[in-house]
C-alpha cells in the first residue's frame, strides 16, 4: 500500500510523451506487443473488478435518474419474472435529496464531515504517537504489540458487540465514570453522546492498522539522520518535527488519504454499534443511505443510490485535491 | 522487523552522562505506563466479550457481577452442540480461505505487473484501485445481487469469493505493488537470461521473496472476508450456507436476544483470526514497511 499515491500518476504521463507523437492505435498496439504478459497479468483483476464494481456502478448511476423502488425493479419470484416498470425522473432525484421537504441530506452531511475529521485526526495522531513509542527499545515490545493490535485483528461484529455492553447506560464505562464520581452519560441514546462513542469506538478499531503502518514507515527512516540531527544539538522534538515527520510523509501521505476514504464509508461501526433502528441524527451518508434502502418499504432504490453517488463524488473531489497538494508539497520540496 | 535499525539505540555516542538513547528510570515508567494503559484499552472490550461469556444466564451481562461468583462454560455447550456452529465457520472458513488465495494471487499478478513494466494505462489502473475503495454499499448491493443471480452465483460460495475479493483485492495489489518495487529488478534480469519467462519469473523467484509482503496481504484479505456482514447477509440465502457473521445474528433477533450465546461464538471466532494473526505478526511491519520506502 503505502505507496504515494501522487507519485504514481506522475511517472506514466512522462515516460509515455516521446511515444505521443505516433497514433494511438499503433502505440496501443506496439504496447500490446511489448507489454501483452503485463496486460495478461492484469486481466485477472480488470476483469472481476470491471464485472463486479464497474457495471453495478454504472447500473447505479442510471438509476438515480429514475424513481426505483423494490417493488418496480424487475426482479424474480419463483418462476415468475417481473419486468422493470419504473421510469425516468431526470433530476427529481437529486433535487429532492439535496433541497427536498424532508431535509434529510445536509445534517447528515456535515454530520459525516465532523465525523470524517475528528476520527481521521485522532487515529492518525494516536497510531503515530503509539509507533514512536513501539519504535524504541522497550521490554516487551511482542507483547504490548499483540495486545495493540486486537481491535484489528478481532471481527468488528464482535468487538463492536461488546463496546455495545460496555456502553450501554448500566454498562462498565458507566460504572468506571461512576466510580470516579463523573457523570453517566447515555451513551447509546442521547443524540451527542451518541456521537462522541461512535467517534471513540470508531478510533478504536482504527488504530492499530495505522500504528502498523506507521510503524513500518518509521523503521525506513535512516537513524543517520536521527545522529546527524543530534550531532547539531537539535532537541528530540525538533527531531521529531524535522526528521521523523518529514520521513514519515510518503507514508502518512498514503494513509491519511486512505484514511479518510474509509472512514467517511465506514460502514460496520454505526450500523453494528446503533442498530438499525434507534440513532438518526448518528447516521453517516453510507448508513443513511443503506437505511433509505433496507430500512423502509418498499425500499428507496433510487434514493439509496443517489446518495451512494453523492458520496461517491464527495471523495472523487476530495482525493483530486488532496492528491494535487501532496504534489505541490513534493515540488516545493524539491 | 529486528534487523532494521532502532532510532534511538547507539552505542557509540557517549558524550552525555546518559548514553544516546537510555532513559531515565522516570521515562521508562511513563513509557511503559503509556503503553501498558494503551494496550489495556485495546484489550479489555475483546477480554469483556470472553468475561461475559461465561456467565451462564440469558440475562448475565447486565449483572456481570454474577458472573464471577458462577463462572461456567454452559454458552459454548450450548453454541457447539445445540446450534449450526460448525456449518457456519465451515462456510466462513471456506470463504475465507477461498478469498485469501484468489484475492493475493490475482493482486500479487497485478501489482507485479504494475511495479515492474511500464505499459500504458498503469497509472490509471492504479488510480482505479483507489477508486474503488470509494463506493458505498449500498450502490453496489442491488446490481451486484441482479448480477450474481443472472450467473448462478448468488448463495454459493464462489459468488461471495468473488464479491469480496473486489473489496480487498485493490489494496492488495497496492500494498503488494510497493512491496515488488523493493525488490531489485536484476533478479527478474538475472531469471530472464537463465531462460525463464516472465511469468515463471514471477512465480519462481519474486513470489518466494516477497512472502513477507505476501503474509501481510493474506492477513488483511483473510480478515476482511472472515468480518463481513452486510454482503453475506444479502447474497446468502439458505440457512446451511450462512458464515458465521450472519448466523450469529440469529441470536440476536427481533424475538429474542440471547447475549451470552452472542459472546460465546464471539470468542469462538476470535480466536482463529487471533490466531492467524499470531502467524503473520512477525512479517507484519516489515511488509507494511516496504511500501512507504518507495514514495
């Protein structure tokens, strides 16, 4: 992974240029006939993620133009095929969800942005914090990195299950708060507190896959550079701040960006921790879009689908920034 | 991951009084008190689950007082004699696995391809691989069933082997595509003149050295299909091919919810992924390292 994802576009576009000047046909063919095992090899993936990802995606697509609902998709019972009867809406769609009566989209949306961002920021910044303590020579570091690790290596659906227990009103966070005299907050209820545990449990799970990563990324970082460093009296947060973060960057860079295109579709906490019943104001796009589907009848296939795109576009834009000012930041580096 | 060099060890520097890199005895303890309460945090909901499961009433966990004075282990009883335990982890096993090598062999194929040759539409293929990691679900699911019905696929095993392997096969050939790039192109030179063909070279010598990188991505694809819930849920339809994500919600329906059975098959799972994990922890870091050296 961890591979600088701006870097990556940047190499191709050059190296092809002297090549542009011929048509496109022959170069694809003189491609083919240089490259046609690295095309081979490729096939596999092209192939199952064209079928499975990019015709449902474009299925998808088509429906947000029309008022798809479960019961006129074609769909088969028994023997019987029914025929799909819905019809084209055009924009409806859209200009419902984004301005319609029920106003559903905008709080969730800066809900998901919130969200995205606190729980980005502090997983990033714990799983660099832990890294660089796991980094020193520490007596049982095995030890502590196994137990580090758990909340990846053990199923969500059960480790959430559990954070359900321990949240609920008479469960053992409370009974900690209590014991130390601070309030018993309804976690599992109230509207914020709601927020603030799907933040925490969503930290949680998040942090060990970053401190892996981390992890790696601080051990490529030369120790050189940490003596050079010493040698000119800088202090270990100037280390810290001129070496090991500037070290870390094509990793962090990677990671962040990752980061934050899973947490913002970060599916199984909320639905597992809140059910999928009580909590609306904690439902992120991707669990409220789930919700226009699976959770009424007959189920909001077009609705489902229109904020699935809108997400969707949400992270396109995003990854084009983010990915242009990791550029900028390289360039002005180098 | 003990070969790479540790920051702040050095023998040589001496000119402080404390040698580079050695604590203080106050520093030790708020490194280690740091970390043991960090690791605390970590463990203890996954320790709950175990505590909770030993309590024999349906009712227990809200008093998980109880459950130290009559700890007993009448939920696993229960859950491997009394219900279709083994049929689900079978199916999970089965799916799981089943991913994990179609998932690595088709991303290593791929991300050998993209790390070492130059063709056209590389970097778009790349930049798809990140694309993917963006669809919601709930796009996904309905054209994803309309497919999987119109090829036969949908409640077998193959079908969510498949669907799976589009959630954790990009990111493996990323992570696996920053491993090759480590790896120095003379020894692919080096097979090429001793007659082997690209493909042999892939498989006879890159495969064998990049077991770290391999071990790492077996682990994430393994997890992964082994945590899954909302595509199983959907794409498996008969009760004997359920995996155990969805069986276990069978506990926990709308008419009854029978926890403490909930946790017990909750240790049950746990405890292979643990387990494999335990495995591959050693290649861990050193795999996920090798992806950040090349930018």
């Amino acid at each position: 992974m961890t591979v600088a994802a701006p870097a990556e576009a940047a190499t191709p576009r050059r190296s092809e240029e002297p090549r542009r000047r011929t048509g496109p046909l022959r170069r694809i063919r003189r491609s083919y006939d240089q490259f046609w095992y690295a095309w081979a090899m490729c096939a596999p993936v092209v192939v199952i993620l064209g079928v499975l990802v990019g015709y449902p995606l474009v299925l998808g697509i088509m429906y947000t133009f029309t008022d798809a609902t479960s019961l006129n998709v074609g769909h088969t019972i028994g023997v019987n095929k029914i025929p799909d009867t819905f019809s084209w809406v055009g924009l409806k769609q859209y200009v419902d969800i984004l301005s319609g009566p029920d106003n559903q989209f905008w709080p969730h949306f800066w809900w998901t942005i919130i969200w995205t961002v606190s729980c980005v920021a502090i997983t990033v910044s714990l799983g660099l914090g832990l890294a660089v303590l796991l980094n020193r020579q520490v007596r049982g570091r095995t030890f502590y990195r196994v137990l580090l690790v758990l909340p990846w290596a053990v199923p969500t659906f059960v480790t959430i299950f559990s954070w359900r227990l321990l949240l609920s009103d008479g469960g053992a966070v409370n009974h900690l708060l209590g014991a130390l005299g601070l309030g018993q907050p309804e976690w599992l209820s109230n509207p914020l507190w709601q927020k603030i545990a799907a933040i925490g449990v969503n930290v949680w799970v998040g942090v060990p896959f970053m401190m892996i990563s981390m992890l790696g990324g601080l051990q490529s970082i030369p120790a050189e550079l940490y003596e050079a460093a010493e040698m000119d009296g800088a202090t270990p947060w100037q280390r810290f701040r001129h070496v090991t973060l500037p070290g870390l960057r094509p990793v962090s860079s990677t990671l962040i960006l990752l980061g934050v295109i899973w947490t913002f579709n970060q599916f199984n906490v909320i639905f597992l921790l809140f059910g999928s019943t009580n909590g609306d104001s904690v439902q992120i796009l991707v669990t409220y879009s789930y919700r226009l589907f699976f959770g009424q009848n007959p189920m909001d296939y077009a609705g489902a689908a229109t904020v699935g795109v809108l997400c969707l576009s949400i992270l396109i834009v995003f990854t084009e920034f983010y990915r242009r000012w990791i550029r900028r930041m390289q360039g002005a580096q180098a | 991951m003990s070969q790479t060099p540790q920051v702040d060890k050095g023998s040589q520097a001496a000119k402080k009084s404390r040698g580079r890199g050695k604590r203080g005895p106050l520093a030790s303890v708020g490194l280690h008190s740091v970390l043991a309460i960090a690791a605390f945090i970590a463990a203890f909901p996954v320790a709950w689950v175990a505590y909770v499961s030993l309590g024999p009433g349906e009712y227990d966990y809200q008093h998980p007082q109880r459950i130290a004075a009559h700890p007993s282990l009448s939920n696993y009883d229960h859950v491997l004699n009394h219900t279709d335990f083994f049929t689900w982890l079978g199916n999970s096993t089965i799916v799981a696995l089943g991913t994990t090598v179609v998932g690595v062999l088709v991303a290593a194929s791929a991300g050998y391809a993209v790390s070492r040759i130059r063709f056209l539409g590389r970097g778009s293929l790349m930049y798809t691989f990140l694309l993917t990691q963006m669809f919601p679900v709930s796009v996904l699911i309905v054209p994803l069933y309309k497919i999987l019905a119109n090829t036969k696929l949908l409640d077998t095993y193959p079908g969510l082997i498949l669907v799976y392997c589009t959630t954790a096969v990009p990111y493996c050939a990323w992570l696996l595509k920053g491993y090759f790039d480590t790896i120095p192109v003379e020894i692919d030179e080096a097979g090429r003149i001793d007659g082997l063909s690209p493909f042999g070279t892939f498989w006879r010598l890159i495969l064998p050295l990049a077991r770290p990188g391999l071990a790492v991505a077996a682990f994430y694809t393994f997890l992964t299909a082994w945590g899954e819930v909302a595509f199983a849920s959907y794409f498996l339809l008969s009760p004997d091919k359920f995996t155990l994500a969805v069986g276990l919600q069978q506990f926990v329906s709308q008419y009854n919810s029978q926890w403490n059975y909930l946790a017990a098959t909750g240790v049950l799972i746990a405890i292979p992924a643990a387990a494999f994990f335990y495995l591959v922890q050693k290649h861990l870091v050193t795999g996920l390292t090798a992806g950040g050296t090349k930018g």
